[in-house]
C-alpha cells in the first residue's frame, strides 16, 4: 500500500468515523442526559452509571481485539468493517428504549463497538499515512470527535427542551444512520488503496513474542509506563466533566439554547485542537508537549467554579481547543513512533484499555461524588485528575529527556562526529 499525505480520502472518512466513534456514540451522552432522564426516569447516579456500562464495554473490546488481531493479523479490515456498521446499528437501537436496562445494554453494545472501531480505523488510516505526517493525520481524525460535539450541541435544544420529550431519541437514529453511510464510505476508501501486500520475513515474529514486548514496552517505568499513566488519569478526569457538565447547567436554569453554545463552543475550538496539536506533536513529539495541553486543560475546567456563564464557557473553549482531543491523538502519533508496526494496533488497543478503566471509574466516583456534593463539585473534580495526568505527562517528557541526553553522552564518548538521532525530537 502507497503511503498518502496525512490530508487524503482515508483520513478524511476516518474523521468522519470518528464523528460517531467519539462525538456521537460516546460524548453526546452526556448533553441528552437531561432529556434521558424525563422520558425514561432514573436518578443521575443511576444514569451515571449507563456511563460506566458503556466504558465497560470499551474496555471488553480494547482487551478482546489484541488476541483477535493476534490469531487472524490479515482480517483487521473485516474487523473494522462490521465493528463500524453494528456501531451505527446499536445507536439507532438505542433511541427505542423504554428503560433504563434496556438503554443500559444498547450502551454496552456501542462501548464494544466503538472500542474496535477506534483502534481499527486509527491503525488503518495510520499505515497508509507517511511516517512524518502521522502527527498531522491523527489530529485530523480525532477533530472529527471535535465536530460531532459541534453537532450534538447544535441540536441541543430539541434534546434538552423539555417541550421535546422524544428529541434524544431521533438525535441518536440519525447519528446510528450517519454512522452507517461513514462506515461505508471508509471501507470503499479503504478497498481503493489495499493492495496484495505480503509481510516481510522481520514482520512475520511469533505471536507470542510479539505480546511479551507490547507488555514489556508499555508497562516498563522506564520506557512507556508514564505515558500509559497519563492516560488513564485523563480519561478519568475528562469524562467526568463531559457527563456532568450539561445536568449542571441545566440545574443552574440556564436556557437550553446557551448549554447548547457552551457545548458546541468545545466542539468548535476543538476543531483547531485537531490541527494544532497534530503539527504540534509532529514537531515536538515529547511528552513535555502533551502536559502542556492538559494542563491547560486543567484550568478550563476549574472554570465552572467561577458561578459564572462566560468564565465557565470560555473554561470549556480552552478545553476544546487544547485538550479535548489533545491527549488520544498525540498519544496515538507518540505510539506510532516509539512502537514497531506489527505491534503498533496490539499496543493501541491496550493503551485504549488504559484509557477505558479511567473512564470507568470516572463515572463512578464523579455520581458519588454529585449525589453527596452537588453538580457543581462533581464537575470540577475531574481537574484533580486531569493534573496528575498532565504531570505523568511532564514526567514522560523528562525520561525522553535523559535518554536523548544519555545517547548524546554514548556517542560523544565514542568520538563520533555524527549527529545523534533525534529519536524523540527534543
């Protein structure tokens, strides 16, 4: 398979996909939970955890699709096909249920799906992208997170009005049809560019092997541990925020129509976020680059604090535009350098794994945390993780740091007169 510029057709579909992996299936949760909770009932502990049912599901699939790439390596195009196309079916499963059990197992099901289809289209459209533009090309994909949030929050009025009891419901149909025609169009895309490509004798190692260095590669403190760890600390800080955010501002009776802005104010800066963090990590592909972001982050946050309706939606465009999408895609393009190809969706889809469990706990420990605090302290507890996940992020930097410095000394040592290799761009 030729390798395409990171703006191509591939990268184009995949953002597409990903308007419906991230910004549909997963995030628009959070703002039609209001309009959830008068049509089917249900406190938002109980609710809260759908979001936790769903996040299982993920990790069920993040863990399931290592072995299943493992056992059948040249049938990730299939994989992906139908993880996509049942993705698109649970959504519009969804938007029939009459009670909370039944949206409860729909959520699962997505959580599943959504889980494959994230690693699947990443690892595809990544392999045909050239290895210098990979920064760029996840950003592209990942902002299409970023747009299906502009979208959701666009139609926010008919999911959060309550003169509009049933308006979750053909959001959610339309988003599952949306999610149909996408999958179609990648796999057309896809189908286009595949050629009859044989794996080398280097890439053709034993299975075995090839998981004992995965685990050894992201698990070693030494190597990928930090990394990995910032991760799961953002996912479990970032989701509290999403799943509370609009119930809190629906509490404080702000009107639909200004929750709606504030949420599609983050898909809309989180539009830049695809650009700039993508070129960002392309040109500075440290760990240092990534704290950056979700500090940050951090801070907007802490906007909701302020009881007040501009600070609190300019908190939510800082988060958008710097780390919102910021944390998945440089982690992605970071992974794609430091980890060998035949390993690279294997080691994807077990950082995902990472990812999920925060998102897991997060959901639990933030509906605790709402039914004896408030909305209020719910939502702005997620900035706890999200610092220590920026400062995993800062410690990541400073081992790449030493390493570079550590070869420099080697080779100084040695009398080369060449230059190092730049490894880690620092």
């Amino acid at each position: 398979m030729s390798t395409k510029s990171a703006l191509s057709w591939i990268t184009l579909w995949a953002s597409l996909l990903f308007v419906v992996i991230l910004g549909f299936s997963r995030l628009s949760y959070g703002i039609f939970l209001p309009g959830i909770q008068r049509d089917i009932g249900g406190s938002y502990s109980q609710l809260g955890m759908l979001g936790t049912v769903n996040f299982i599901g993920y990790l069920i699939g993040t863990l399931s699709l290592p072995p299943l790439i493992a056992r059948f390596p040249g049938r990730k195009p299939m994989f992906n096909r139908w993880s996509c196309l049942l993705l698109g079916l649970a959504m519009i499963g969804s938007a029939f249920s009459q009670q909370v059990i039944q949206l409860a197992l729909w959520r699962f099901a997505i959580g599943l799906f959504s889980a494959f289809a994230t690693v699947l289209v990443l690892s595809i459209a990544m392999e045909a992208v050239r290895p210098k533009e990979r920064g760029a090309a996840s950003g592209l994909i990942w902002l299409g997170g970023s747009a299906g949030i502009l979208l959701t929050g666009l139609i926010a009025p008919l999911a959060i009005d309550p003169s509009y009891l049933r308006g979750w419901r053909y959001a959610w149909a339309a988003m599952g049809a949306f999610g149909i025609v996408a999958a179609c169009g990648f796999e057309w895309v896809h189908g286009r560019q595949r050629s009859g490509r044989t794996l080398s004798p280097a890439e053709s190692v034993s299975r075995d092997q090839e998981h004992v260095n995965v685990y050894r590669l992201l698990l070693n403190p030494k190597k990928l541990l930090f990394l990995i760890g910032s991760y799961f600390f953002f996912g479990w800080g970032y989701i509290i925020y999403f799943t509370y955010l609009i119930p809190y501002l629906v509490s404080k009776g702000i009107p639909s129509l200004d929750v709606g802005f504030i949420w599609s104010a983050i898909g809309l800066a989180g539009l830049f976020n695809g650009w700039i963090g993508g070129r960002a990590i392309d040109r500075w592909p440290s760990g240092y680059t990534l704290a950056i972001g979700i500090t940050l982050g951090t801070l907007g946050v802490s906007g909701v604090t302020s009881n007040n309706l501009v600070v609190t939606a300019l908190g939510a465009a800082i988060i958008g535009l710097v780390s919102f999408i910021t944390p998945p895609l440089m982690i992605t393009a970071l992974l794609r350098r430091h980890v060998p190809d035949h390993a690279y969706a294997t080691s994807l889809s077990l950082a995902t794994a990472f990812f999920a469990s925060g998102q897991i706990i997060g959901p639990i420990i933030g509906g605790v945390w709402v039914e004896r605090f408030g909305l209020q302290f719910g939502v702005a507890s997620s900035a706890v993780f999200m610092a220590i996940a920026a400062a995993l992020a800062g410690w990541y930097g400073r081992q790449q740091r030493k390493q570079v410095e550590a070869v420099s000394g080697a080779s100084r040592m040695k009398g080369k007169g060449a230059e190092v290799d730049d490894e880690f761009g620092l």
